[in-house]
C-alpha cells in the first residue's frame, strides 16, 4: 500500500511539473528534404518544417537552423527570395511557407505555422546531411524547462535530389552550438 501512495504521488509530482514547465509547448514536425538547381552550377537543399504552439499562451520562437554535410561543411540557414520563391512554387501545397527570419516573435496559442529552410551550395558528393534545429523548448525531467536544446535530424543521399531519414534525437554535439546573432 506505501508503495502504491508513493508511486501516485511520484505521478502526480511529474504531471505538475510538466504542465509548470511547459513541456513540449513547441512542436516541431518536418519532410524529407529535396534538392533543387540553383541555375549556376550548384544546387540546394530545401527543407519544410511546421511548428505548432500546443501550449494556453503565445510562446516565443527564436529558432534557427543549419546544416552540417557528411565532408563536415557547414551551411546556414539563408533567406534567398529567387530560391525560397522557386521551391514554394514548386511544392504541391502551395504557398504561404515563412522562413525562420520572417518567422513573427511569438506564436500565438494553437497555431501552426508552415516553415521552409534553404540551405544553399551544397556538395554534391555530400551522402549524409544532418540538420540542426536550435531555439525550441522542450522538457526534461534533469533539466525542466530547458531553453535551448539542440535537436539533429540526419538524413542519407537516396537519389539524385531525395533524402531518406537515418535518425533524429537531441543532439549534444558541441560544433552545432554556434548561432550567428551572439
């Protein structure tokens, strides 16, 4: 009986402090990436995220993203209007994607927002690519309300301009730390 009021207790203990941090108060959903030609001998790779505000109030969204090839080169993140244009036209759904720069500050309670990432001159040997997405709360039960975690997607060269999902989880890789605006 002791052990039943200490495991409901424990429960109850971890549901409050989830519903006081903020748990999973951003959700972050995503494609597959493509790669698109750029018309001067190189190419893109585009990436559509959504984000999701589950949370009662609106939440702020400092995101920023880049890219690390498998030869361990690195790409930003960048808003170049021709190839954000050409891949939003290209895309089946239509318009309407925001990119992380013109993303508002905050985002209201229950809102989703369709996001597209282009991360420009890739290699076209690079076989794996991993994308890092930091800004985003999330909840641990070590660290609660922890602000900034590093989440990494990685993806492998399938065909000429697809990418197939390896893995994505936390990432504690220290390369991907850097943020431009500190």
């Amino acid at each position: 009986m002791q052990r039943i009021k200490i495991l409901s207790l424990t429960i109850s203990l971890m549901l409050l402090s989830i519903k006081l941090c903020g748990a999973s108060a951003i959700d972050l959903s995503w494609s597959s990436p493509t790669s698109i030609e750029t018309g001067d001998n190189s190419s893109a790779v585009v990436w559509h995220y959504y984000l999701e505000n589950n949370s009662p109030n609106a939440l702020e969204i400092p995101i920023y993203l880049h890219l690390i090839t498998s030869n361990e080169v690195r790409h930003d993140d960048s808003y170049n209007k021709s190839i954000f244009d050409k891949a939003a036209k290209d895309d089946d759904k239509g318009e309407g994607y925001s990119h992380s720069t013109t993303l508002p500050d905050k985002l209201d309670a229950g809102k989703r927002e369709k996001c597209m990432a282009v991360f420009e001159n890739i290699a076209p040997e690079a076989q794996k690519i991993h994308i890092y997405v930091l800004g985003l709360r999330h909840f641990s039960f070590w660290r609660p309300a922890m602000r900034e975690y590093i989440y990494r997607i990685t993806y492998k060269r399938s065909l000429k301009n697809t990418w197939r999902l390896l893995e994505h989880d936390f990432s504690k890789d220290t390369k991907s730390r850097y943020k431009p605006f500190e």
